[in-house]
C-alpha cells in the first residue's frame, strides 16, 4: 500500500526523489530507537541477551557487506562509475527482509498467546509498516530502480513476513528467545543505513531552500513512527 502510493505517481515520486530518501533516513532511525530496540530490551529482559551487541555487530556487519559490495563492483569489468550509488539499494532490501521475517515471528507468536493479542499486533505491524515502505520505495526510486523491479523486490520482501509466521508455528519454543536478537540486529542494520549513506547525502546537498526541505522530511519521516508507534 505505502509503495503503490508512489508508483502509482512514478513522476512525482522521481521529481522528489531526494525529499523521499530524506523521510526514508528519518523513518529508519525512528524505527531503529523508537520500536526496534525498546521492543528487544524488553523481550531481552528475561534472557539476558545484550541488545546493545547485537546492534553494534548489525553495524559493523552491514559496513563489512556494503565494502564487500562496492570491492565486487570495482572489479566488474561492466563496472559504470553510476552503480557507485547503488550500493545502498542490496542493504536496504536485506534490512527490509528481515525486519519482514521478524514482523512475522511476532504476528504468529501474539497469536499463539490469544487472537486479540494477535490482531493489535498485526494493527501495529501495520502502522508502521506503510510510512516505513514509503520510506523504502522512495530510496529505491531515488536510486534508479526500475519500477517493474521494485515491485517484485517487495512481494519477495513481503514474503519473509510468512516465513517468519511459519517458522515460529513450527518452531516456536525454540526462536522466542531469539526474537531480541533479530530485532537488535535490524535496528543496528537501519542505522547504518540512515547514518552512513542517507544522512552524509542530505549534507551533500548545499542548496539552501532545498537542504532546508530535506531536512523537514528527515524530522517528519521520525516523527510518523514516533505517532504510529
């Protein structure tokens, strides 16, 4: 719902493309220190699992990935100086996929407590999920996807959420005591994200009355999780 928002107004969403991935970057640090962690320290309350850990390896484990990404490109002999700016696109998609599977571990496993349980936490899984998948579609947008291909990484993103759902049915005893860990590592993935490729590109920006709007959109894209959440 959130991407077909944009897609469905594929030149507007290209002519405020910069706008987008400044929201994009205030939506994942939001969700990131607003839902993400608060959510694992208090699932890793009774485990003793340190969340903060976790968040650092998600870190150093994305900036691992993405030089891995960008040494590949380097030596690509097909290599365009533009696919530079595309690293960005691997780890957002890798980021989104998990937090998918995660959201689907906690669906199931809110139902599996009661069935109203279950369908606040769907509600919630919701709220957050379209001002965040705007988020997400607006980045790919900015960095030159092409709309066929956003599609199909989001029903493939999509269906982690049900992976996620199957195995804690499946398995459940076993991956509620990880729940934490997931959660750590996708808050430390959104960011470095938001931190190392989204915010140095809104500095990068020097127009004033634009930066000025990216800026506003950084806040905003913060703000809709704060509400939401």
């Amino acid at each position: 719902i959130g991407g077909a928002i944009l897609l469905f107004k594929e030149k507007l969403a290209l002519k405020i493309s910069h706008f987008l991935a400044s929201f994009a970057a205030g939506v994942l640090l939001a969700a990131a220190f607003f839902d993400l962690l608060p959510e694992a320290l208090h699932e890793g309350e009774e485990t003793g699992i340190n969340v903060f850990l976790w968040a650092f390896i998600g870190i150093v484990l994305f900036f691992l990935l993405e030089r891995f990404i960008q040494w590949f490109h380097h030596h690509d002999e097909y290599h365009d100086n533009k696919e530079e700016s595309k690293t960005t696109v691997p780890l957002i998609v890798i980021g989104d996929n998990l937090h998918n599977f995660i959201d689907g571990l906690v669906i199931a496993a809110t139902f599996m407590v009661n069935i109203p349980l279950g369908i606040v936490s769907t509600l919630a899984v919701f709220a957050h999920e379209v001002p965040q998948e705007i988020g997400d579609f607006g980045l790919l947008i900015h960095k030159g996807v092409p709309r066929k291909k956003i599609i199909i990484i989001n029903i493939v993103s999509a269906s982690f959420a049900f992976l996620g759902a199957i195995l804690m049915y499946v398995l459940g005893d076993i991956l509620m005591k990880y729940i934490p860990v997931f959660l750590a590592l996708t808050a430390g993935f959104f960011i470095y994200i938001a931190a190392s490729d989204l915010i140095p590109e809104i500095h990068h920006e020097n127009r004033r009355g634009f930066a000025l709007v990216e800026t506003l959109m950084v806040i905003l894209g913060a703000a809709v999780i704060f509400i939401v959440v």
